[in-house]
C-alpha cells in the first residue's frame, strides 16, 4: 500500500472498486442518496435513545415511583442488551440478509419504544426498554454491512463520512432532545414524549422498504451457538459493571462479574479455535480479526470514543451539577462539538491529498491539545464562555478528521463475505468504547467532588479528567498511527 489515502475497499475483496453484487451496480444517483437517508435515520434513532432518557430519568422516577436500581436498570439496560448483541445480530444479517434485519430490527425498535411511552409502571418500562435495546442491536450491525455492500469507491468512503457525523450528533442530540422534550412536556405526557418520538420516524423507515436492497444472506453457514452464547456472556460481565458500577459504587459483585469475564472471553478465543480446526462456521472469523491494521485501527476507535463520550458525559454533571445549567442549556452548550466532528467527518477527503494519510495521528493530536485547553480555561469553575467553545470546536473538527481516515483503515482490507462480521466487531468496538468513557472517566470525575458541589470544587475535577482525556487521545493517536503502518507494510 502506498502512502496515499486509506481507502475504504471493504467489500471489494480484491476486485479493486468492482461492485459486489447486482444490488451496487444498479444503485446510483438518486437511490444512493435515498437509501443512506434511510439507514443512518435507523442509526440515528438508535444512538439517539442511548442518551435521550438520561435527563429523563428524574422524572420518571418520580411519575413511576422507581426504585434507584430500577431507574439505573431503565436508563442503562438499553445499552447492556444492545452492546451484548451486537455480533451475534451482525451474524444473523449475514445469514437471513442484512435489508431483512434492519426492518426486523426498525420493527422491534418501534414497537417497544410505543410501549415504553405507553408502559404503566417501572417494572413494564424496564422490560420494554430491553426490547429496545434488543431492537436496536438488530438494525445497528446492518447500517455499515449494507454501506459496504450497496456503494463502492468514493461513494463508500462519503456514506462512511456521513455515518461518523451521525454517530457524533446522535449521542448529543439525545441530551438536547430529551431536556427540550421534557421541558416542553407535550400533551402532557411528559417523560413519555422522549420515547414516543422515535414512533413515526420508526413508521417512517418501516414505509421505505423497498429503497433497501435485495441482498439475500448465506444460510449455507451454519450458526456458532456455543461462540455466540459464550460471547453473549462475556459481554454481558464485562458491560453491566462498567454500565452500573459507578452508580453503585463499585460493590464486590461488579469486580466479580468482570473477572469472570475475562474467563469467557478466554473460553470463547479457546471455542472459537475449536470451531475453525473442526472445520466450522466460527461466529467471528479469525481472518477477520487478522486484517491488517483492523486491531490498531479499532482501538484507536474504541479510545476516540472513551475519550468523547466520557468529556461529554463529565462535562454535563459539570454543567449541571455546579454551575446550574438546565439540561438544554448544557446540551447546546456542545454544539460546537458536534457540529466540528460532522463537519470534519464529512469534508476530510478535501483537504491535500499529502495530508489525508496522517490525519489520524495529527488530528487526535490536536484533539489531545484541545482537552488540555478546555481542562484549563475551566479548571477554577468559570462560566462557559468562548474559550471554552473553542476549545469545543477544535476537539470536534480535529476527532472529526480522524475518525473518517480510521474507519477506513480498520476495513480498508476486509472483504466482502466478512462485511458483517467486521460490522459486529466495530460497532461493538463502539459501543464498548462510550461505555468504557462513560464508566471509567465519569467515575474518575466523581472520585474528585460530590455532586451537587461548589463551581471551583468541579471545575478542578473537570480539569482532572480533561487531562486524562488528552492522554487517551494521546494513546489513540499512536494506535492509528501503527495501524497506517500495518496498512502499508501489508
């Protein structure tokens, strides 16, 4: 590989830009734009609810009476089932075909969110909130796998530009969203409306149908049910204590749960292997994980992410919990942000070409310096003003720009019959890593103040964690950077 670009030839397996199926060749112009409009809402509506319920939780723990447990259960559930069936759904995408799974999964998604908006009490909402989750992992995985099955070349690389900028505003979004729901308290259904929402653009997507291609999936390969149940768990182990740790401070039973799974993560590589030497259907290729600079490339991902969701999940306690703000005004506040990482997700491919390959380890750079300019500006607990902003905006065009390049070297080489299960890899890469941020950086935050606290007190804390964010961008910055030699040393 030359030090051009990386290019995002997943799906190409070796046939250069060649498309891969009948469904590509015939898929241009108008019906591309048609068919990304309709996957990345299902993507967007997905992520949104990951964060759109945080601001409701204090109200609907009142209307319903829930109990703390429960309401952690309501709020973080959702993205325990959607992190731990990300692959295995990834899988079945590619053996019933990934157009049939992301309306199975819109569906589900849809359904349940009527009922949580509908639902009695807490223990109704808990379980419906499950079923979200569950939806949500369904349709997700199928998002990038029908990207890399539908487009080739340069309009690959734009969807994926795109699909970076819609996994950046979504997690904001639901915050914003969800303080102005509630705040609005619509009909007067309050906390309601934050689940009743994704309702009609669910009915919506339901109605496109057939703007999504006709990819049949490959039923010859027969299901891993040991691989996908021992995966299952130790997913499982590994996200609920992260999830529900620093809610609860950290009891026996969270350290526990994660050393058991790092016991069925090693018994799954072990089940793993024995599928493949006996001549089955692994759930995870090993030639996937293989794929060179895919490893460095997604953790380089996962850090991005630990370091993005954790700023945003710190820096709103911050915003609310010391200096006042409500929760739209603290959610706008991150505008600056959201609108620097799509902006950089989307126009990165127009910079010099010279530039392009390094973007990764120069933008997580600036990133880090941008961390460290915010950690500064708030360290004495001063009012949001425009140094911070900009500090803001430098970390969201500079992540921005790297992110884009990341993605297509983590599967720049991976071909077309691993699509799904380079797709369940990455989103889970992505799901671990915002909840990594949100755990590990939120309970450093917490570990400095109590919330409520005096602006000063959390504006140290602040500055604690925006530092340590710098040097997980830092270390993010040097993973991209072994990954693009892995590409062109291959």
């Amino acid at each position: 590989m030359t030090n051009a670009a990386p290019r995002v030839s997943a799906g190409s397996g070796g046939r250069g830009d060649a498309p891969a199926t009948a469904a590509e060749a015939g898929r241009t112009g108008a019906g591309t734009k048609w068919l990304l409009a309709l996957i990345l809402t299902g993507q967007f509506m997905a992520t949104l609810d990951v964060s759109i319920v945080n601001v409701a939780a204090r109200t609907i723990q009142s209307d319903l009476h829930a109990s703390g447990p429960a309401l952690q259960v309501i709020v973080a559930g959702y993205t325990v089932v959607y992190a731990v069936l990300l692959i295995t759904s990834a899988r079945l995408g590619s053996r019933y075909g990934y157009s049939r799974l992301f309306m199975l999964g819109t569906a589900v998604f849809t359904v349940a969110s009527l009922a949580c908006g509908l639902a009695p009490g807490a223990g109704w909402l808990t379980g419906f909130r499950l079923l979200q989750g569950a939806g949500a992992a369904l349709l997700v995985p199928q998002v990038m796998s029908l990207i890399q099955h539908s487009l080739t070349g340069p309009s690959r690389v734009r969807a994926l530009g795109v699909y970076t900028a819609v996994l950046a505003a979504g997690a904001v979004v639901g915050q914003i969203l969800g303080g102005v729901l509630v705040g609005a308290d619509l009909f007067g259904i309050g906390w309601r409306a934050v689940f009743l929402v994704n309702v009609p653009v669910g009915a919506v997507l339901l109605a496109g149908r057939s703007l999504l291609p006709g990819i049949e999936g490959t039923r010859g390969r027969k299901p891993d049910v040991p691989g996908l149940l021992l995966l299952a768990a130790a997913l499982g182990l590994f996200v609920m204590p992260l999830v529900l740790g620093h809610e609860t401070g950290w009891p026996s039973w969270t350290w526990i749960m994660l050393a058991a799974s790092v016991v069925a993560f090693a018994a799954f590589v072990v089940c793993e292997r024995r599928v493949t030497a006996a001549g089955g259907d692994p759930l995870i290729e090993t030639r996937v994980l293989r794929s060179p600079a895919l490893a460095p490339a997604a953790l380089s991902i996962c850090l991005v992410l630990v370091a993005f969701s954790g700023s945003l999940f710190t820096a709103a306690l911050h915003l609310q919990g010391a200096l006042g703000y409500s929760p739209e005004h603290a959610g706008l506040l991150f505008l600056p942000l959201v609108v620097g990482f799509g902006l950089g997700g989307l126009y990165w491919r127009r910079l010099p070409a010279r530039m392009q390959p390094s973007l990764p380890l120069t933008g997580l750079l600036v990133s880090a310096a941008g961390y460290v300019w915010l950690g500064f500006v708030q360290r004495d607990g001063a009012q949001v003003g425009v140094a911070a902003e900009t500090a803001l905006g430098v970390v969201g065009v500079s992540s921005g720009v790297a992110y884009g390049p990341l993605f297509g070297l983590a599967l720049s080489r991976v071909a077309p019959a691993d699509a799904a299960d380079a797709s369940g890899v990455m989103n889970t890469v992505i799901q671990l890593g915002q909840v990594l941020g949100v755990s590990a950086i939120g309970t450093l935050f917490l570990s400095q103040v109590v919330l409520p606290a005096p602006a000063a007190a959390s504006g140290h804390a602040l500055s604690v964690t925006a530092y340590t964010v710098a040097a997980v961008s830092v270390a993010a910055a040097v993973f991209g950077h072994v990954g693009r030699r892995c590409a062109r040393t291959s």
